[in-house]
C-alpha cells in the first residue's frame, strides 16, 4: 500500500515532503494503527520536517478511534505546545476518546473545555455525549 509505494518514492531518489508523511500518517489512522502513525511522525521529524497540525490532530483521531484517551490528551498537549490552536474538531476528538474509554466524566469535562475555548456546541458535540452514554449506560 502506501507504505511501499513511499519506498518506491525513496529508492527513485525522490525526497519525502511532509504531504507525504501527512498521508502515511493519515493511512495508518484509518486503519486504527496509531502505534505505526506514531513512528510515522517519529520519521517525519528525523528527515526534518516540524508535525504540523494536521499530523498531530489524524493522531488525535486515531486515538479517539481506540478510546486512548491518556495519549490522546498527550497529543492534544502536544499540538497547544506546538503552538497550534487546536480546532473543535480537536476537542471533540477528546470527547470521544474518553466516552469510547468508558469516562463520561471526563468527556463532559472536555466539553466543558471546548465551550470555554470559545466552540458552541453542536450536533457533532451532542452525538459524541449520547454515544458515550449509550455506551455506557
């Protein structure tokens, strides 16, 4: 898959941008293998590249996916670190990593963190709280 045409890429002499990282990453989130996005990331700061925000939020994602939340409030850390602001998809990401996880108490808490950040909730906000409840009872 992408993994191997990126070592195509590389054999042809042609030097990875971090698009490309950005879309290796991206794959290994969809495919629920956070562990293989990470060392993705990992890569893409050794060939020199900065983690954009775009990297570190499919991360986030990836963890919300698995219900990670501990990593995922790791990456959320890192992207506020970074200097990025992170967006209310970002917070929603935290929602539902913590509700996947089984802690409404702490999905409600990022919420709480989101309005506070500035983001009304929305559609996308409630889904996350009623999922989390369906869930978890």
């Amino acid at each position: 898959g992408a993994e191997r045409l990126f070592a195509q890429m590389v054999e042809q002499g042609i030097v990875p941008s971090s698009v490309t990282y950005n879309t290796l990453v991206n794959a290994c989130v969809k495919a629920c293998d956070v562990t293989r996005a990470e060392q993705w990331m990992s890569q893409m700061r050794d060939a020199g590249h900065t983690l954009d925000l775009q990297a570190m939020a499919d991360l986030l994602n990836g963890y919300a996916r698995i219900g990670d939340g501990l990593r995922a409030e790791e990456w959320f850390s890192e992207i506020v670190e970074s200097g990025f602001t992170p967006g209310q998809n970002c917070y929603h990401c935290m929602m539902r990593a913590w509700a996947k996880h089984g802690n409404l108490e702490r999905a409600e808490a990022w919420g709480e963190h989101m309005t506070k950040a500035g983001f009304a909730p929305n559609d996308e906000t409630y889904g996350n709280a009623m999922n989390g409840r369906a869930q978890n009872g």
